[in-house]
C-alpha cells in the first residue's frame, strides 16, 4: 500500500474527502490502482480499475483541487496522464497531453491562486510547465521555458508560492538550471536570477517565512549554501501592512482574533478552493468560526490602508 499526502489534507472540502482516505494499493488481482478508505472494513474499497488487468494505472500525486481529486495515472490507451475525480467518484482523463498512448507523465501537481500547476512532456517541446483550471480547454503548457533541440526539457520543480506568485527552478537551456517565477501568464513566466553564471545553481528547498523565501543553492563559488530572497517590487508599505496585523490564537479552535493599528473594513473566510464562505463586516474582539470544519483557511482582511490575507488553521 502507498499512501499519497493531499495538498492541504487539513482543508478537503466538505462532504468530499472527509473521513476518507485515497491510496494506491495493490490487491493482487487488479494491480495498483486507486483505493479508498473510511475506516472500515466494509468502508475500504477499490474505487476504479483504471487499467484492466493485474498491471494497475499506478495511481500518484494525489492533490484535491476546486473540490475534486486529480491524480496522475496510466491507462493502456492514454499512457501516463493527469486524471480528476469528481464528488461521485466519477474519474475523466483531464487532458490527452502526450497524443496516443504516449506518456506525458504530469509530475509535481501544485494549487495556487486558483490554478492547478504541474510539469508535463507534450512529446514536442519536452518537460515544460502547464496549468489548469480543471477544464481540459484551460489545461494547457503555460510556457515553454527550454527552446534548445538537443536538450528541451526544462524540467521545473519545486514549485513554491511567494507573495502571490509560484516560484520554482528550470532550466531554459541557456542559463543552466536557476531560479524563476510565474504569476500564471506566459509573459509573466521569467528567469528571477542567475545565480550560477557558469552553470547549474540548482535552487531547492524552498520555504517562505518573514516575507522572505529561502532555499538552497549553488552559486559556483561557494558551494551549496543557504540563500534568501525578497521580491523588490514589494513596496515597504506593502511589509509594514503585513507585520502590522496579527491573528490569533492560530491555530484556532472556535473563534479567532486580529490585532491592528489600522480600521478594518472587511473579514473574508476563504477555503482553499478559493470560495469565500463566510465574511464580517464589522471590528469584532472574536470572530466566530465554530461552524465551520476542521482544516486550513485563508483570511482576507481589508484595511483603510490596504488588504493582506493571513492563513489560519481550524481545529
């Protein structure tokens, strides 16, 4: 049995993935495929065979995203390929990306901002960075960041988000393999650094904390070593904004406070389907939250002089 983590498996939406875990197993009789569990003998099933016969689909990457399961998945017709799974359990191939049966083999399947992102090879431009919106007409290569023709892989990974923006390494071919960014768009798509003139920084590891990211990397002279990075085009109100506000006790357990110098004009609770599901208009010493389920929430807080959004933990 392989147990794949969800991203986010604190906040599955309600009704969904609650109480219930999706694995890959094998059962000797059809492969490795796609299981589910509740708790319970009778509970603890096999949801699809998606490739008939004892060799399995190989089910992995396992991510709940706009309240559905995507996996990646082979099928004898399809190949490796990006798969969803809707609230009855219904499994549709996302995308046909690798045409025929080849294999596209979508890895590092990451949410942000609304958009589902992952690495994908089309069997043209290589291992290139694509995203979704769910639909198979939004799932398309966001950019195809290495254009050489010997080597067209850009291969990113790592994909971390940072004030807004997905950060991630790739090599485009030119560079060697460093750090970039995206905001989602094809021209937003661009190298951050060259950290590493005379070849390979290797960025990894990365983690936001203080406004700031960190990540190793090599920069040729030193070795690997600790590296921090602050995006310039952050304004210096845009700081003092975010480390005036503070919300507490976090996590929280029935309500939750927010301490700032500043007049708050509106609260809004958002899930991490990026649904608002409940707001406050007025300045409250508590805010309620005992109605809502266990799990990870983000809450967008308007200001007189700006918003800034603060995730918070519900237990």
């Amino acid at each position: 049995i392989s147990f794949f983590p969800l991203n986010t498996p604190m906040a599955l939406p309600r009704g969904f993935f609650i109480n219930k875990i999706y694995f890959s197993s094998n059962d000797d009789i059809n492969g490795r495929e796609l299981w589910v569990t509740d708790g319970t003998v009778a509970g603890t099933q096999l949801v699809f065979d998606l490739y008939v016969g004892a060799n399995g689909s190989f089910p992995g990457n396992l991510t709940v995203f706009n309240n559905a399961l995507y996996f990646v998945a082979r099928t004898s017709a399809l190949g490796y390929e990006l798969f969803k799974m809707n609230t009855t359990e219904n499994i549709t191939n996302l995308k046909n990306i690798a045409p025929g049966n080849a294999n596209s083999i979508p890895e590092n399947l990451f949410v942000s901002n609304g958009k589902l992102y992952f690495s994908a090879d089309d069997g043209v431009n290589g291992r290139e960075l694509w995203s979704s919106t769910g639909f198979s007409s939004t799932t398309n290569m966001l950019k195809d960041i290495n254009t050489s023709a010997a080597t067209p892989d850009s291969n990113p990974s790592g994909f971390t988000e940072y004030f807004g923006e997905l950060y991630f390494a790739a090599n485009d071919g030119v560079n060697g393999r460093e750090l970039w960014k995206t905001d989602g768009t094809n021209a937003g798509t661009v190298l951050v650094d060259n950290i590493n003139p005379s070849g390979d920084s290797n960025p990894s590891d990365f983690i936001v904390t203080n406004n700031i990211l960190f990540f190793s990397a090599n920069d040729g002279a030193t070795g690997i070593e600790l590296w921090k990075y602050q995006d310039a085009s952050l304004s210096t109100k845009d700081l003092e904004l975010e480390n005036s506000i503070s919300l507490f006790p976090n996590p929280a357990t029935n309500t939750f406070s927010i301490e700032t110098k500043y007049h708050i004009n509106n609260i809004s609770v958002v899930d991490i389907q990026g649904k608002s599901i409940k707001s406050f208009k007025e300045n409250l010493a508590f805010y309620d939250i005992e109605d809502l389920i266990s799990g990870l929430y983000f809450i967008n807080i308007q200001t007189e002089k700006g918003s800034i959004t603060k995730k918070l933990i519900k237990q």
